[in-house]
C-alpha cells in the first residue's frame, strides 16, 4: 500500500522544450519532470555519448596512475582484487583486459562469498604474497580494508584502491584511495559504479589525451552491465557508459557476452538496460551467489566461443538454482511472518533463519522491502558469526543506520540503499532493538508510488510508447515512464499464459483499453467486472510477425477514490500501538471501534463467507467511515474472541468465520483492554 503522487510539472516550460526542440509533448514533460531542463542538460541527456570529466578530478588518481605505471614499468605482478557480484566481477574484467592489452604482468582475485565474504582477507592475501604479487588494484572494495591493507603492506605488497562505497571515518593506508565518495573529493560526479571508477583509472592510466571513443569502444559493454547491475543513478556518465554499452552489446564481438545473451535468450532482440537488469545480470550474480564468480569473469574475458558457451549455461543453470533458494528463504520468512504478523510492524523488518544461503538473503530483503514498503534485514543464522544483508526505501540511509549500530558487528559496509554486515548470534536481539531504535528518531518516509502524469486513455497510441525511446537507457535516477490511468471502469478479466498473468479490459467514456497484470492469478486478484479503478502503467510495443502493437503493462492498482493519506496514517498509528510505542490518549481513542462498527464487519464477513484479500480492500468493500487502523483493531478483537482466524503470510490473506456456539463479550479483548488504559492516561 503506497500512497501515489504525481510528479511536479510545468507545463509553460515543457511547451516552450518541445518547441524549441521540436519533440513530442510528452518527451518535452518527461524531461520538465525530471529536472532536465537547460540546454546543456538536454543536449546532454538526448545524445550524450562521451565522456567529458577528467579522471583527475577524483582524489589520488595521480597517485594510482603513477604506482601502476610504475609497476607495469618494471614487470612487477599486478593483481586486481574483485568482488562477486556483477558490479565487481565487470570491474575486474575490465582492468585485468585493458592491463593485459597494454603488456602489464597482471592476474585477477576474486573472493569466495561463501568461504571469504565480501572484501580483502589476509588469508587471499598471503596466497597473492606467494605468487609474487607487489601491487593490488582492488576494484569496487577496498575503501573499508585498513586492517588488511596494514598487513599488506607489513609483507611489502602496495595497494591502490578503486571503491564508490561509503567511506568510514579512518581511510586505508593505501598508496592512493579513489573513491569519489571521500570528503576531500571535489569530482564533478559522485554516483559512479565500481566498474565506473575502473573505468576512469583506465582512462587516468591513458593520459590527458585519451582515446576516450576508443576506450568506450572496448570497455562500456563491461561498464553498461556493471552499472546497471549495481542500480546506480543513470545519469550523468553513468549514463553515457550504458548508453555507449548498449549499442556494444547489441553489436557485440565479446564472446562471453553473446554467450550470456544467447543463454538468456535475447540472442537477435535490441537489449535494453531492463534486459541487462533481468537477464543479464542475474545470471553473472548467480554464480557469485554459488561460487561461479572467477568463471564469470573467465567467460567475459574468453576467446573461445564453446568455452564461453559453457560458463553461460551454467551461469544459467545457477541462476534457476538461485531462484528456488531464493523462493525456499521466503517460504521460510513466509510461515515466520504468519506465526507472528508483529514482525512486519516494526519500522525495519529483520529475519533471521538457520542456514540460509548468504550468497541469496540480498535479493530476500529486496523482495521483503518491495512487499512491505519498509527497510528490510535478513540474516543468515550459522555458527556464532552471522551473515546478514538489507535494502532500504528510498529517502532512509540504511548504511547510517547500520552505521549506528557498528559496535555489535564483526564487518560492516554498504551504502544508504544497501549494506551487509557480519553480527554474533548473541548480538541479534540487541541489534534489532538498537535500529528500530535509530528509526525512531530517523523517521522511515511513508511508501509512494511517483506517477510521471496522468494520461486521457483516448491518447494511447503504438506511437506515443515508441516517442519513450529517446529517454532511454532507463533505471535508478532514470526510472521507466510510469503513468496513471484514473477512473477506468473493469469490463472485463481473462487469465492467460497458463492461468498466471491477467488480461483486463478497461474503459473511461468511449475509449477502451486491454491492459496486462503480470505474476497474478484470478484467485489472487481482489477487483470485479464493475469496480472503478485507478492503474499504474508502463508502455510498451509488441512486435509480433512483423505488426506492432501497445502494451499496457499493469504495475500497480488501486481503487478509484482512495484516501491515501488518512489510510496511511491510521495503518502507521496500529503499527506504533502495535509496537508499544507512547501514543497520545485522544490517537488510542481513536482506535477504539464501536459496537455498531464491530457489526458492520461480522455482518460483511458472514455474508461473505470469509475474505480473502488485503486489509485496505476489505475496507473499500465495506463500504463504511471505520478507519484502517479500526478495521485491525476490530480483526484482532475477533480473532482473540474465537469469531475469526486470520491466517496472513506474505502474500497470501485469508479471514475465515468460526463456529461460535456462544455469546463473546468484546470487552474481554485484550486489545481492547489496552487500548482503553491508554486512552484513560492525561
């Protein structure tokens, strides 16, 4: 349940940009919306294809520059230290592959999740010492490795690090720190990937004349995939590594891309940073996540079409492994919430659980987060040290919460969206206490869902969802079109693809629309031929035997007149009573619900057999003033009483009528108990 605001818009000066311009209306709103509004910025935007930053301009570049000339100079053993992910694993292939072309004597690392973690470890270490490494270039790490930065230089090993993560307060004692991040950093552009910092090294590495076009030419395919996968902002030159990266990869001569791209089955279609996000990049992530990451980047580096071929199916083959993992941690989160529906009321949501795969619990808490509107932790329970990974929503810094707590933790680091750290068991329960806490005087901003603009459905056109393209590459910072179509009244519901996605047929006045709701079956969908609706859409067009068509892509719905505002309020105010928090008296009495109340929603419930669907549906069917953290109160009342049981998981939801031979006395409730002590309270 997200409240929904459409985005800001002038319309005089999105007039004057389509004039000016001479582009579609809509393109010129898009672009007043997001801010791009200048000229530079929207020449910028629409044909940026080159990067224009010097690399200097990042703290201690001319220092790494140097030590790395140095070293190739001399034919000391360099060796980049990556990371297991498809930001780190891009990164290493892309530094090892330009070092390898220009003559250096390099060898690349990269981390077992499982066994190692995330990071440099002294044991990786001393196994580089042994092969005779004098230099470490890490890549997408580094900037929290003091300590065993300390001890490679105590056996003569330097280190330059390359890093876009938070910076803690002590730096490394590195030869160079390049991190854009770091306070007395004045680079015009913070929001680069870790691939992105490699990138710029190597074009700090080429000289103040850089063959910028070629260098883009070589790498961006590296850098697009790296880039999109790390969900940073795309824009700026982030944007111009994936735009140039696309039109590579679609043309692409790098064998263990085409390999991943034939694998994913995009093999002959126009790849878009949506494909790299879904396809792509799950699938280099997989084999981090199940220990394939130094194959991964064996693959991208390859010659050897069949070879590459092979790393790519069982890239494939892991990321399917990956999914059911996935889907097993969040049956398990699944029945825990159930057993205990209180989890979800806490302003961040933690899980533990024995034994799930660490190399997974990111994309849980991704998943929880998305599910729930809230920052979201998950732990791995194994041993005394525990794994644990979260994401945040947007406008709470999760990494300064985390931060908050860093004197319970073995490891730590992130950034304000994501972070993972090691904690002991013993630990956990003063953990949770201590970021809920922190979120107490660091208030998580209520869930929005941002519309670009509301669209007339009599102006949807194959036309108009193709005009989009000039906006893209789209994602973080960038986001898809998303539009809203108000007041559309359901004509009518067919299940298609093997009963699980659904084709609606809409309409407002004289114009009708079909629309599609992915990944929802007709028992799980709680709107009916008749109801008025609101929808959240993305467009799109269909290609199919040569003739195109739009397609509406559901991304949200709602009913038409909704109360956001007060519904969010009243849900939040439960949730506090909920937690224990101090509420004012005049609040709690105003959870108190009054006996006619109380049979308004048996006499529902009974007439229709039980519900099955959302707490805010329920409240729309009703068709009455009580408020959303009333309906709660009057559920939980019955469910105590016997009346009811409630039976609410992830992403199931079912009331059903229990067979009461006698007569309940409300004010038996405990909860209604406490609600009148607090109400009492001056």
């Amino acid at each position: 349940m997200k409240k929904w605001v459409t985005k800001k818009l002038n319309k005089d000066n999105a007039v004057a940009i389509s004039q000016r311009y001479e582009l579609p209306m809509l393109i010129a709103m898009l672009l007043d919306i997001r801010g791009i509004t200048d000229d530079s910025a929207i020449i910028d935007f629409l044909s940026n294809e080159t990067l224009t930053a010097s690399p200097f301009e990042i703290r201690d570049m001319d220092l790494a520059v140097e030590r790395i000339q140095a070293a190739i100079e001399d034919g000391e053993l360099i060796c980049v230290y990556g990371d297991f992910d498809a930001d780190g694993v891009t990164s290493t292939a892309l530094l090892y592959s330009y070092l390898s072309d220009i003559g250096a004597n390099a060898m690349y690392y990269i981390p077992s999740r499982e066994t190692e973690g995330y990071g440099m470890h002294r044991e990786a270490i001393d196994r580089l010492y042994q092969r005779g490494v004098k230099l470490i270039i890490t890549v997408d790490n580094g900037v929290a490795a003091a300590d065993e930065i300390a001890y490679a230089n105590s056996i003569e090993i330097d280190t330059v690090v390359t890093d876009h993560h938070a910076v803690p307060d002590v730096l490394p004692e590195a030869v160079a720190v390049v991190d854009p991040h770091r306070p007395d950093c004045d680079s015009s552009f913070k929001e680069l990937s870790g691939v992105g910092v490699a990138f710029k090294l190597v074009q700090a590495i080429e000289g103040e004349y850089a063959d910028v076009d070629g260098l883009l030419e070589n790498y961006s395919d590296l850098a697009a995939i790296g880039t999109v996968g790390d969900i940073v902002t795309l824009r700026g030159e982030n944007r111009v590594l994936v735009k140039n990266g696309l039109r590579h990869i679609n043309n692409s001569d790098r064998l263990g891309i085409a390999a991943l791209t034939e694998v994913s089955g995009l093999s002959g279609k126009q790849i878009s940073a949506g494909n790299l996000s879904y396809t792509l990049v799950p699938r280099i992530n997989a084999g981090g996540r199940l220990g394939l990451s130094q194959k991964s980047v064996t693959m991208l580096l390859s010659d050897d079409e069949d070879y590459a071929l092979d790393i790519a199916r069982e890239l494939s083959s892991d990321n399917i492994e990956r999914q059911q993992i996935e889907r097993d941690i969040l049956s398990d989160i699944d029945a825990l919430i159930r057993e205990d529906p209180s989890i979800v009321n806490n302003r961040i949501i933690v899980v533990c659980g024995e034994g799930w795969h660490k190399g997974v619990i990111g994309i849980v808490a991704s998943r929880i987060k998305e599910i729930y509107a809230k920052p979201a932790i998950v732990i791995s329970l194994d041993g005394d040290i525990c794994r644990a990974s979260g994401r945040s929503v947007s406008g709470f810094s999760l990494i300064d919460a985390v931060f908050a707590c860093s004197d319970l933790f073995v490891q730590c680091g992130g950034h304000p969206m994501a972070v993972g750290f090691g904690i002991r068991k013993e630990n956990i329960e003063r953990f949770i206490e201590a970021i809920n806490r922190y979120a107490a005087g660091h208030p998580v901003p209520e869930p929005i869902l941002e519309l670009d603009c509301k669209l007339n459905p009599a102006q949807l056109s194959v036309d108009l969802a193709k005009g989009l393209s000039l906006l893209e590459p789209f994602g973080s910072g960038n986001p898809t079109p998303l539009f809203g179509l108000y007041n559309m009244t359901l004509r009518d519901i067919r299940e298609i693809g093997g009963r699980k996605h659904l084709r609606l047929t809409l309409s407002r006045g004289e114009s009708a629309v079909y629309a599609l709701r992915f990944s929802t079956t007709l028992a799980e969908f709680p709107y009916e031929v008749g109801d008025t609706v609101d929808l959240a859409v993305t467009l799109d067009v269909n290609v199919y035997n040569h003739s195109e068509s739009l397609s509406i892509v559901i991304r949200d719905i709602r009913f038409s007149g909704r109360e956001e505002d007060d519904l969010l309020r009243s849900k939040a105010l439960f949730e506090a009573f909920c937690r224990g928090d101090d509420i004012p008296p005049e609040q709690a009495r105003s959870l108190i619900p009054t006996r006619e109340e109380f049979a308004v929603v048996y006499r529902f419930l009974r007439s229709s057999g039980g519900y099955r669907y959302p707490f805010d549906c329920l409240l729309h069917r009703l068709n009455s003033t009580i408020s959303y953290g009333k309906l709660r109160v009057i559920m939980e009342c019955m469910n105590e009483l016997g009346l009811i049981t409630i039976d609410e998981g992830m992403y199931e939801f079912e009331i059903k009528l229990c067979e009461v031979s006698r007569k309940v006395d409300l004010n038996t409730s405990v909860i209604i108990t406490k609600l009148r002590e607090v109400s009492a309270c001056e």
